[in-house]
C-alpha cells in the first residue's frame, strides 16, 4: 500500500490538538514519525511528549516544517527491486578488541557482512579490518561516515580515509547520523557513487521521512541499506518503518539485535528459555532466529569471544516454527 502523504499532511494538522494528549500515537504513526525526523534534524533526542511539555509554543512550526518536508515526496516511495541480502547475518564491529581471529571465524561460520565506522577505535577499527578482510572478496564491510564529518567536502575527505584503511573501494557507505547538512551528505554520497569509490549507500537511525529525503536527493540511486535498532525488546521499528523499507526493497541491518545493555532480559526470560529448549537451541540463538524470520532483516550481533561467535553462527541453522514466532511476539509486544 502506498502512502497519501497529502493525506498524512492533513493529519499533522489535525495532530496539533492531540500531540500533548496520551493517544496521540494513535493518531497516524507515519504521521508522527514524520514529526520525529524533523525533531531529528534540529538535534532533539528525547521524546516527542517532553518536546510538547517543554516547548508547546513551538508545536505550530514544528508541524509546519513537516508538512512543507513530506508533502511533496509521494513519487519517490516507489517500490524497488528487493536486494538479496549478502549473508543471513553478520558480525559489528563496534567494542571489537581487534582480534583478527574473530573475524577469520565469523567469515568461516559464513557471517560474511562486516559492519563498521570511521569513529569506531578513530579509524583503527576500520583499518585493522582492513588487513584482516582484504584477501575474502566475498565480504561486505560496511562502514559509516561520521556524525562530524557530514559537510560535503568532509564526507569526501572521510571516504578517502576509509578506502585507504580498508584497501579499496568502499561496498557499503552509510550515513551514520541524520543531521542539519544531511543534504551535503547525500550530494557528497551521490559523487562517490558516480565516481565508484562506493558501490551501494545505506542510512543508519533515520525516521521514514528523512529514508524518503535521502532516496529523493539520491534519485535515480538506490539507496540499498537502512540501518536501525531491533530486538525483542525493541519492536518499535515494525509499526511502519520495517514494512516501508521491506516493501521498497532496501536491506534492514538490526543493530543491538540482542538488546545490548538490556540483553539479560531477553537472554533470562523464561519464555524465550522455553522455546530455546524445545529447539534444542540457547536463548541467543533464538533471538536472533526470530529476526532472521523477518525479510530482508539482517542482523549484526557482535562479540569478541570465539565460544560466544559460535554459539551466534549456529543460529543460522536455526527455525522457528509460526506458532513459536507468535509466542514471543505475544510476550514481547510492539513498543513506542
């Protein structure tokens, strides 16, 4: 189903009534997500609800400057030939202790996709991989471009640093963080792309409407990955977010699949230990089973531990059956 963004627009309005109000979610999600971009873009990071609390004499501006970015972008959600994914899952990088052992096994275990950053170790991570990676042609490593590096000449300057840490051109660039020069950042995402130092671009922590953005400016570009938070405990993504990105083709990289900081809740519960020993299987493994379910969703989960890598890597043989899939998302509900 595509989207009616004149009719979104005319619930934005109808929002500026109800945005300080308990259903206000209830509304239009992709209405609301919308809004979220915009706050994005100005460098908000708490809730929209504290945004209504603290600031409620800028809501009207606030909605104006959504409507006048989304009304106009309704031709650009056409749907894309879907990407077949390069692996079923891959490894990240970030807190990685530099151990190319880890790296040679995830590659033999078949986690053939490498997602990492420029920021990540300041370049150290990105070039210790390079070294490691460089003779596997078959892998993908997929770097991002960081927060302070979005003007265009620094995104040029930053792909440069890349390509060399890394031994050539980059297979999958991302833009880390949306932020107040995201236009720059595409232009600068377009040029390495038609100057093939970049073979596919991603975005990461992006609303719908900022993807929307990105695919409009990048036009005719596939904007190939779109990277987010998703877990069991973070479901927020399937409201309208996933399906958007699974109906238009574009690769879902899952970040935190096991719930980074919170994953003892997930790895701990008693349902998701039940299902784990009907499989046969461990508690991580069925987390990520669960979201390997989902199309187009390629998880990154990471560790530095060989027992840990392994026990990761057999999730791939793993699958949950429909009714098991329905339990743990009866027991771990869709969240804000």
């Amino acid at each position: 189903m595509r989207h009616n963004y004149s009719q979104i627009a005319i619930e934005l309005v109808a929002l500026h009534n109800s945005l300080t109000k308990p259903n206000w979610m209830d509304v239009s999600p992709l209405a609301v997500d919308a809004i979220y971009g915009t706050l994005a873009l100005q460098g908000w990071r708490a809730t929209l609800n504290e945004y209504c609390q603290q600031h409620p004499e800028a809501l009207a501006g606030l909605l104006s400057q959504t409507i006048q970015r989304i009304e106009f972008l309704d031709i650009y959600e056409r749907p894309q030939a879907t990407a077949s994914l390069p692996c079923r899952m891959g490894i990240g990088t970030y807190g990685w202790k530099y151990d190319g052992q880890i790296i040679q096994r995830a590659i033999e275990y078949g986690l053939r996709f490498i997602d990492t950053a420029e920021s990540y170790g300041f370049g150290r991570v990105e070039d210790r991989l390079g070294s490691v990676v460089g003779i596997h042609s078959e892998v993908v490593v997929a770097t991002k471009v960081a927060r302070n590096h979005m003007a265009y000449q620094s995104v040029l300057n930053a792909a440069v640093r890349s390509i060399k840490n890394l031994g050539g051109p980059l297979k999958v660039y991302q833009i880390h963080w949306p932020t107040d020069k995201l236009l720059e950042t595409v232009q600068a995402m377009q040029y390495l792309y038609l100057s093939e130092h970049v073979i596919a671009i991603g975005a990461c922590n992006m609303s719908i409407d900022q993807l929307l953005f990105v695919k409009q400016k990048l036009f005719p570009i596939s904007l190939r990955y779109a990277q987010r938070r998703y877990s069991l405990l973070d479901r927020s993504i399937e409201r309208v977010w996933l399906p958007y990105c699974q109906r238009t083709g574009m690769i879902v990289i899952a970040y935190s699949p096991l719930g980074q900081a919170q994953s003892k809740l997930i790895l701990r519960d008693t349902l998701v230990k039940d299902v784990a020993k009907r499989c046969g299987a461990t508690p991580p493994q069925v987390a990520l089973a669960w979201l390997m379910s989902h199309a187009n969703v390629l998880p990154i989960p990471r560790t530095n531990n060989p027992s840990h890598l392994k026990e990761l890597a057999e999730a791939l043989d793993l699958v949950l059956t429909p009714q098991q899939i329905a339990e743990l998302e009866d027991h771990f509900p869709i969240s804000e």
